[in-house]
C-alpha cells in the first residue's frame, strides 16, 4: 500500500482529527479484565488507521469460521475454540453462531470477558491452584451453569471443593490428562481413574469427561508425521475416557486437538470435540508445517491476521524502518514477520518501537509513509500486544473488536 505525500499528510491529519475529536478512540483502561470503551469505525480505513495496528481481513476471518465449523459438522465432531488465540468476545460469538459447543478459555479473565458477554459452555483449559482465582471461576460457574474447569491434580480438586461448598454451587469438571506434553495434567490410565475417583468423594464436583492437549504434535513438520504423533497421543486419552465408563462415570467428552491437528483428531473414535484455536487467524509457524495435500505449506486456513505498521524512515540506501518493534510484533518464535505483497523485504527487530527492513537483490525499498502489513509468527502473543482488533474488508474497517482479555498480571 503507498501514499503519495499530499495523500500521507491528509491520512495524518485524519488520524489527528479522529485521534482528538472522538474521545471513543483512545486506548481504554487497562485495569479490568475486560474492555468496556466505545470503538467507532467511522471514517476508518487502512491509509488512517494510527500504525502499529493489528488488522483481520474479514473475507478470509470468515472463510476461517466457516471451513472448520462444516469440517466438524461433516465429520461428527464438535468443536470449542480455544479463546488464548484472540481473546476477543466478537470472535468467540461468531464461533459460536457457527455452531461452536462453547469456548476455552487459558485464564480467569478470558473466561470472565466470555461468560460477560453471554458465551455458554466455557471451559477452563488451565490449571487453577490460587484461592481467589479458584473463587473467580466459582462466581463464573454459579453466573453461568455450563461453565466447566478442567483438573489434573487432588490439591485442585480439593481447591475447588472447598470453593464449590462454600457457595453451594455444582461444578462440571474434566480429567486433564497429560498425553506427551509433560506440561500440565494426571498421567493417563491408571492414574487418572484414581484422580476422577477421588473428584467423586466430592459431592458439588462431577465429572463429565476428559481433556487433553498434544501441544507436541500439533506443529509437527509433515502430515504423515504430525498424523502418526498425533494418533499415538490422544490414542492414550481415548483409552482413559474407556476406562473412565467402565468404572461407572458418565465421561462423555473428550476434548482436545489442535488446528494442526483438526483433520486426524475427528477421525479418531472417541474424540468428541476438537479445541481448536489459530484457525481463525493462522501464522508463519502453522504455515510451514505441511497440509494433508496441499505439500509443504499448510493451506487449509488462510491468513486473517496481520499488523499494519508505516514506514518512518528512509534515510539509507539499504533498509527502512517502521513503527512496528518488539511492542507491535511478537518476536520470540524463530520465524520473522512476513511483509505482505513486498516480495524480497526481510524484517528484523530494530527495538521496541521500530523494526528494520531490508532488501534481497533486485528487490524495491518502500518510500517513508508507505504502509505495510506483516503476517505474523504467532499469532497468539501478538494478539495479546493489543487492546482493538480492527476488522477490515478491503480497504475500509467494518467494526473494532475489543482484545476484552489481555494477558496481564494485575488482573490474572
């Protein structure tokens, strides 16, 4: 995208005029879990938004939804979208309008901002072992029945009783089994029948199923090998759902799979809904690890998300710089931006407010004031870089989504 100098300074002055006559454009608070400001799109286009900004193109967002929502309808399986990846309730109501069971969620503030704004069947993907988180979720459960947490160990267990008694509440849990990821989790078989067992001595806590992640095999390089992983993995879970029932519990789910693995977990029997996430955005990291026929990129979702970032100095023959550093893209994978439709330029972290871009032979600079959006390596850090999502179509910006559960120590 370029502009020409009379086109840059009119694009300025809107963004001035935006930036000091609408008082809903300024960044909102950021002490509460969830965003509560007025965002007009009004007058918004790609040549005035105020740069770094995070963009979705909505053709290919809704392309997304759409794929995953009918490959789970066609074969059998749910699917709970797991909210870590956008954090934003407007997405996750279009998830559910698609046909979604309900949303994960990886923090307490995620599964607050969901239940706020009338999401049913939120899960808590996470361990829980502090007290006033636990009673977060608490309040959460007895605000909204369908909400469920997810248990790997007896002191969560015993945590979450305790909270569950005292505010006479019932609480549906599932047994978290660790199936490779050595991360969070009981051991599956054994170890986890005698973990549901022991839910069971708890009257206001009952469990419903089984949950399991295979964070491992979900960017395997390969499908053939990203298959043969991911099958050994939740092979391990399905066999605990079987001697869950067998010991007398009602565990009809086991939740699990990843968007790198949506296409060999809902053809696995036993597995009932699929937690899939990055599908709705994609990234450089899920690209380079192969479709099922699509060879060595992985094409079956497209790219949605980007960052939009302006060229702001020009001053060497070899490289420019925009104003998109380590604060606007996430860097810590060990894949690099993507500038989109400017073949032959290499990002490069330039600090925390600029980055570098460089050139490969025969290759063109962009000009200061010349904008550019970058895929990025993962697209869930570099969501939670941000409070607004603006969704765009073309050029222009239909609506500005909240990012309503960012990240953030002060509240969880």
């Amino acid at each position: 995208m370029r502009l020409d100098r009379r086109g840059f300074l009119a694009a300025s002055f809107a963004t001035s005029l935006l930036a000091h006559g609408k008082p809903a454009m300024t960044a909102p608070a950021r002490t509460a879990p969830t965003c509560n400001v007025e965002l007009d799109p009004t007058g918004l286009t790609k040549q005035n938004i105020p740069t770094p900004a995070l963009l979705v193109d909505l053709d290919a967002f809704e392309f997304n939804v759409k794929s995953m929502a009918e490959h789970c309808r066609k074969s059998g399986r749910g699917f709970r979208p797991h909210a870590k990846t956008h954090k934003c309730p407007e997405i996750a109501k279009r998830q559910m309008a698609a046909g979604a069971l309900g949303i994960c969620a990886a923090t307490v503030p995620e599964a607050e901002a969901l239940v706020a704004a009338g999401i049913t069947g939120v899960l808590m993907t996470s361990p829980i072992v502090e007290p006033v988180k636990i009673a977060r979720m608490i309040s959460l459960v007895k605000r909204e029945k369908t909400t469920m947490l997810s248990v790997g160990h007896p002191l969560e267990v015993e945590l979450l009783s305790q909270a569950a008694a005292a505010a006479g509440v019932d609480v549906d849990v599932l047994v978290d089994v660790d199936i490779g990821d050595r991360r969070t989790g009981i051991l599956p078989g054994h170890p986890a029948l005698e973990l549901a067992q022991f839910i069971a001595k708890h009257k206001r806590l009952h469990v419903r199923g089984v949950q399991s992640y295979a964070g491992h095999a979900s960017h395997v390089v390969g499908w053939e090998a990203r298959e043969k992983s991911s099958r050994e993995a939740m092979g391990k879970s399905v066999a605990t759902r079987e001697l869950l029932n067998k010991s007398g519990f009602d565990a009809g789910i086991l939740s699990g799979g990843s968007t790198g693995t949506y296409n060999i977990d809902s053809t696995i029997d036993g597995v009932t809904e699929l937690q899939v996430g990055s599908y709705v955005f994609m990234d450089i990291d899920y690209r380079r690890i192969g479709g099922k026929t699509s060879g060595e990129n992985y094409s079956d979702f497209q790219h949605s998300l980007t960052v939009l970032a302006t060229v702001v100095n020009a001053t060497h023959a070899d490289r420019v710089s925009v104003d998109a550093g380590t604060k606007a893209l996430d860097t810590t994978t060990n894949w690099k931006p993507e500038a989109k439709g400017w073949p032959g330029l290499t990002y490069n972290r330039g600090g925390d407010e600029f980055g570098i871009l460089t050139l490969e032979p025969g290759a063109k600079l962009p000009k200061i004031g010349d904008r550019i959006e970058f895929i990025v390596p993962h697209c869930d850090p570099n969501v939670n870089l941000y409070d607004r999502i603006y969704a765009t179509r073309g050029d222009k910006v239909e609506a500005i989504w909240p990012v309503a559960a960012r990240r953030e120590p002060s509240i969880g």
